[in-house]
C-alpha cells in the first residue's frame, strides 16, 4: 500500500496546474480517491465528520451487486448448455458466461466513464463516482446476446440525456442505467424482447422465452415451480434472474445502511398487493397467478432493490418513499398484466416513479407544514 | 408620401433583412421562444413532410402576414382575434387544396397536421405582434423570416430523425446494404415522437454553445 501511495505522490505533479498532463486531472483525481481518502478540506461552515463518502457508498453497492453478477454469469452458462441439452461442470458453465458478460462490462465502463472524463474536463469538475455503478448495473439488466454497440450507443444516451444535461451525478430526474435499458427497449426492440434473445446461443428447437413472456400470451403450462424461480434458474437478463443472490445483495445494503429499507419493502408489497388484488379479480389465468410468483419474477426482486433506491431519482422523505415504492410495485405488475406490448413492467414503472418522487415529497412535506400550523393554531388557542 | 419612404429605405434595407435573420437564429420560434414544437414533433419522423410542411407554413406565414397587415387600419380591436383566424384558415384551404392536388402521398402522410397550422402559435403569435402594427413589406419579411426559422428546426430534426431511425434519406437509402451486414440496425426510438422532442433539446444545446447570449442568467 505505502508503494501505491508514494507512486501516485510522485505522479500527482503532473496532474496539477501546469503539470504536462494537466488535462486528464479529473481522471488523475478520480484514480486518487478510488483507493484513498481524499486530502481536500473544506475551510469554512460547518460540517460532520464521517468515513464513508459517497465512493465508500458506491463500493458497497458494487460489493452488493457481484453476488448476483456471478450467478447471472453461472446462468447464462447453464441454459445454454441446457437448450443444448448437455450438462458439463460447474466452471465450464461459468466461464462460458463469463465471457459473455465481460466484453458487456468493459464497453460499459469504457463508454461511461470517456464521456463522464470528458464532461468534468469540459466543466472544470472532478470525476464523478455516479457512473460506478450505473456502469456494473447496466450489463446486469440486458440480455446475455445484446450486441456491443448497441449497449455502447445505450451507454452514451443513458449518460449525457439522462445524467450529464442535468448537471451531472446528484442532479438527474431519472436512473442513469434505467435510460439506457428503456432505450435499448425502444430503440432495438427486436434485440430486447421476444423468445430468442435470453439465451445465448440457443438450439433453435428450444424455446427461450421467459415465464413472464409466456404467461403474457397465456401460456402456463412451462411456468416453473417457486423453488426455480427463487434460485433464478431461468432464462432472463443477466443479472436479474435469482431473487436468492439479489436477497443477499439486499441484505449487504440494508446491515451497512446504505438501502432504504422503506423502499424497497415497500415496492414488494405494492407488487404484492396488486397481485392479490388481480388473484380477487380474477378475469384469466395472469390474474389468477400467485401474486408471490409476480415479486420472484423477471425483474422485480432487481429493480425493487438496486434501482428503485437509488438515492438520487428516489423520493427523500420518509413517508414519500412508502408512497414512491408502493407506487412503483402496484404499476409495474399493472404493466406486465394489462399490456400485451410489454411482459415486463419493472423498468417503465420505475422511470415513471422517478419522474414523479419530487412530486410527491413536495406534497409530503405541505401536509407536514400544513399540520404542524394546525397544531401551532390549537396550542395558542389553550 | 410613398416615394418618400422608398427613398428613405429600400427594399432589402439591413432593418428589412434583420426581419428575415434575427428569426432565423437569435429569436428561432422553436429553439429560443419554444412555440410550434407539436408539430415539430409530429411531422419530422420522415424528411419529406417535413420539408412539405415547412413550405406550407412559409405561404401561410408570408400570405396572412401581408393580408393581416392591409386589413390592420380596419379590424376593429376587439374582435381582431377572429379575423386573424379567418384570414390564416383560408390561406390554410388554399394550401391543403394545392397539397392534395400536386403531392397526395405527403398530404396524406401529413393528414391532420395542415389543418393545424392554423393553430400553429407561431402563425398567431407574429400576425398579432408583428403584422398588427407594421406594413405590408416588412410584414411580409418577418413572415417569411418566422417560417424559414421554424422550417430550418423542422427539416434538420426530420434529417437527423429519418437517418437514423430509417437508415434513409428523402425515402431514398443512404445507410449501405454492408452496415446491416455487419449487425447494424436502425434506431426503433428515433421513429417516436419523444425523440423529436430530444433532437429539439440537442439543437437547442448546440445553438447555445455557440450563441452564449441566449443562455439566461440566474
């Protein structure tokens, strides 16, 4: 560590003002700040004192969400084989993913962070962390075979429409690797949906569609059983498929306190409410599903956890994000049941919810004003 | 009296151009005063109705500005608005008569949306701010100078948009056969109108990079 530490010591001069690289300072200071607290000190206000930044932050969702990348690397191996109707061992199943998902990764983060060091030079700010972990989400919620220019293309829109022309990290309305999955939903939907795209390099007897693709057209008859999908054997997009790996990834954010636990119990049970709701309804055999099947399905589990409570698109008070997550559940199984365009609703559900967070703490926040006068009134009136 | 004026100024005098300019850029209806943008997002999927478009609201602009503008001394203030209307629907018939008569494919792609220039705020906006209380010429000029503004925003949306989104040009294909070849595919999202609204946003960035007076200050 002290060989680290002195290295980029000795290379910091550089990167300062009228150093040869003076340039690339953001990318400079970006590495810096990776691996050690920074030395900056603010000099006036006031201000607490506390070991965890917001790239301490971002590491425990990264460390969160590698659970679910392994076994999303492991699946993709494994039904593959099984279209193929072999079954090798463990680490031929997973390297085969393994190297499905890592040129997805490094086109990820190669496009992310070249646009993000280029919008910090032009703006004369650091290097934002923001993109550390949109850039491990976005491969995580794309189908194993999506082309890598696609995802490239996907990445760019995602980071300058959806983050950098709002100012950047902590400024943008919506989830930065949402964007680039509803674009490459709308833009390529033929790479994005449908039976063929979920399992890579399938037999072609083989069908691929996922459950929830199935039971859109009605068609229950290859619904797993609950053990499956809580494991996530299933095809699906990478990262998504097993509630188990997320549930750990889970509890990582909730025992550091970096989740919000209203959030995201919240979302599973508006999903869940909603689903008994249809169970009562009941007009065909989607509504009569076990609404437990609709939380362990697709990409509910992911989204509830690692998107809908991201800190920055979220709703900020306490009781605004009982309303958020509620809303968010209750309309992405509205989504999947009601519209015959779109099997999953996850994605579109969350994006609507964060368009409307601020909406809601701003009404959150009158009722408490207008609550606190009412009590004001009555106590001067005694 | 009018020889006098000639005199003073002609034709094609620098006010009389800045008519036609300023709209262009400095005071463009869509990207600086954000008017007109619905139909901005409705015709531009495809580069021809567009361009059809932008030439008919060019006629109806220029017409109903020089019409408004010689009826100014007699409209009574307080039903002006009517007459306004009027004088742009029937510049309007006359146009979706032409359009349907010369280009039916276009005017069937373009449907509605010849209709609504009558609604077109930019139309509106200029009959009462500019053509109320000027004369004839310059009228026609700022008329002229509106349209062009609004039909450059519609045709470089309407390029960017069909390129991308078809792989054409004018429906002629531009993108070669070997791009798809090589797993190249056309973008399904620059088809839908959000996008239109999006590619506006973008030449609305590009205008304020390189005019910095535009941008507010706050």
């Amino acid at each position: 560590m002290k060989a680290l530490r002195n290295f980029i010591d000795k290379q910091k001069p550089h990167f300062e003002k009228g150093g040869k690289f003076q340039k690339f300072n953001s990318a400079f200071d970006s590495v810096e700040t990776l691996f050690y607290v920074p030395d900056k000190v603010t000099k006036a206000g006031s201000h607490f004192r506390d070991a965890i930044d917001m790239k301490r932050t971002m590491i425990v969702v990264f460390i969160a969400l590698i659970p679910a990348l392994l076994f999303g690397m492991w699946n993709i191996g494994y039904q593959h084989f099984l279209s193929m109707g072999e079954a090798p061992d463990f680490w031929t199943m997973f390297f085969y993913g393994f190297w499905k998902v890592l040129p997805i990764i490094v086109v990820t983060y190669g496009v992310g962070l070249g646009l993000e060091i280029v919008f910090a030079q032009i703006r004369n700010h650091e290097v934002n962390e923001g993109f550390f972990v949109s850039g491990l989400l976005i491969p995580m919620i794309v189908p194993p075979e999506t082309p890598l220019w696609q995802i490239a293309v996907a990445v760019a829109f995602a980071v300058i429409f959806g983050k950098e022309v709002f100012g950047g990290s902590g400024m943008n309305i919506v989830n930065p690797a949402l964007t680039a999955r509803a674009f490459l939903f709308f833009a390529y939907p033929s790479d994005m949906s449908g039976e063929k795209v979920w399992i890579s390099e399938m037999a072609d007897t083989y069908s691929g569609a996922t459950p929830l693709g199935n039971a859109l057209v009605g068609n229950f008859d290859n619904m797993p059983s609950q053990w499956e999908m809580f494991m996530g054997l299933l095809p699906g997009s990478i990262g998504e498929t097993s509630t188990l790996m997320i549930l750990i990834g889970a509890l990582i954010l909730l025992v550091t306190g970096i989740g919000n636990w209203r959030i995201m119990l919240s979302v599973f049970a508006g999903g869940y409410v909603m689903g008994l709701l249809f169970n009562l309804w009941g007009l065909n055999d989607y509504m009569n599903m076990d609404p437990l099947n609709h939380l362990l399905l697709g990409g509910f589990a992911f989204g509830a956890v690692f998107m809908a409570t991201d800190p920055v698109t979220a709703a900020q008070t306490n009781k605004g994000m009982y309303i958020y997550g509620f809303l968010v559940g209750v309309i992405a199984i509205l989504i999947r049941v009601f519209n015959p365009a779109y099997p999953e609703g996850v994605m579109l559900s969350i994006l609507l919810m964060n368009v409307f967070a601020p909406l809601i703490d701003h009404y959150v926040i009158e009722s408490n004003i207008k609550k606190r006068l009412k009590r004001l009134k009555i106590a001067l009136k005694n | 009296m009018s020889a006098e004026v000639k005199e003073k100024e002609p034709l094609f005098s620098p006010k009389n151009l800045k008519l036609i300019k300023t709209p262009i850029n400095l005071s463009n209806p869509i990207t600086v005063q954000v008017l007109g943008i619905c139909s901005a997002l409705a015709v531009t999927a495809k580069l021809m109705p567009a361009i059809v478009l932008s030439i008919s609201v060019v006629v109806v602009m220029a017409a109903s500005n020089v019409v408004v503008s010689l009826l100014r001394n007699g409209i009574p203030p307080r039903i002006r608005i009517i007459v306004q209307l009027v004088v742009i629907a029937s510049m309007v018939i006359l146009v979706d008569q032409v359009l349907k008569a010369f280009v039916y494919d276009v005017s069937k792609q373009l449907s509605v949306f010849v209709g609504l220039i009558i609604t077109n705020c930019i139309i509106m906006g200029r009959l009462e701010a500019f053509a109320m209380s000027n004369k004839p010429w310059p009228a026609f000029l700022d008329g002229i100078g509106n349209a062009l503004g609004y039909g450059i925003i519609l045709i470089i949306v309407a390029f960017f948009r069909e390129l991308l989104g078809s792989g054409t040009l004018l429906d002629i294909q531009v993108i070669p056969d070997g791009f798809y070849e090589f797993g190249y595919k056309n973008n399904g999202l620059m088809i839908l109108p959000p996008m239109a609204l999006i590619t506006v946003g973008v030449i609305i960035w590009v205008q304020r990079f390189y005019t910095r007076d535009l941008i507010e200050k706050n």
